[in-house]
C-alpha cells in the first residue's frame, strides 16, 4: 500500500460576533476556505455558519441551543454537499470548592 499526498495552499477566514447580558448570550460565527489553484481537479471550497444562544437560568444552570450549516464543494461528488447540525444543552455548574 502506497500513501500519497498534496499539499495545497489555502486560504481560510473566520469573522464572529456575540452579544451578551448577564443571563443571555447569541453569538454568530462565519467561516470559509478556498484552496488554490482554484482549477486543480484536487481543489476545494468550505463556507460556514453557526448561530448558538445561552440562556443562564440561575448561577448554576442554563441552557444553550444553536445550529449549523456547512457547504463543502469539490470536483469529486463523494466529498461535496452541504450538512446542517442542530444542537441542545444543560448545563450545571457548582460553586468553586476552596481549600
């Protein structure tokens, strides 16, 4: 068995933003990348959101929700197509134990 690789060049850019009060907090996030040459038949593009919320019930719990959709494109159709994700938690917290 033979492994071969390429390594390509790659240009990648991640913006985010949030905005929190002291119980809430929504915070949205971009991502992409490009490989180049753009024409190489190895050659990819990547392009993502997220959304994810916080909600702080009481000091020590809360819940979070948010989602994502990614976009892969590639000339090879196995790798390429788009995914979303959905997402719920809680979570607790204890106070911090001192020694």
């Amino acid at each position: 068995n033979v492994l071969q690789a390429v390594l390509q060049d790659r240009l990648t850019a991640l913006a985010s933003a949030s905005l929190a009060t002291r119980d809430d907090s929504i915070t949205l996030s971009l991502s992409g990348s490009q490989s180049f040459p753009t024409d190489d038949p190895e050659a990819a593009m990547f392009a993502g959101v997220s959304l994810a919320y916080d909600h702080q019930f009481t000091k020590w719990i809360g819940v979070e929700v948010g989602g994502q959709v990614v976009d892969q494109v590639t000339d090879s159709s196995v790798s390429s197509g788009t995914i979303w994700t959905v997402y719920a938690g809680l979570g607790a917290q204890l106070s911090p134990l001192r020694f």
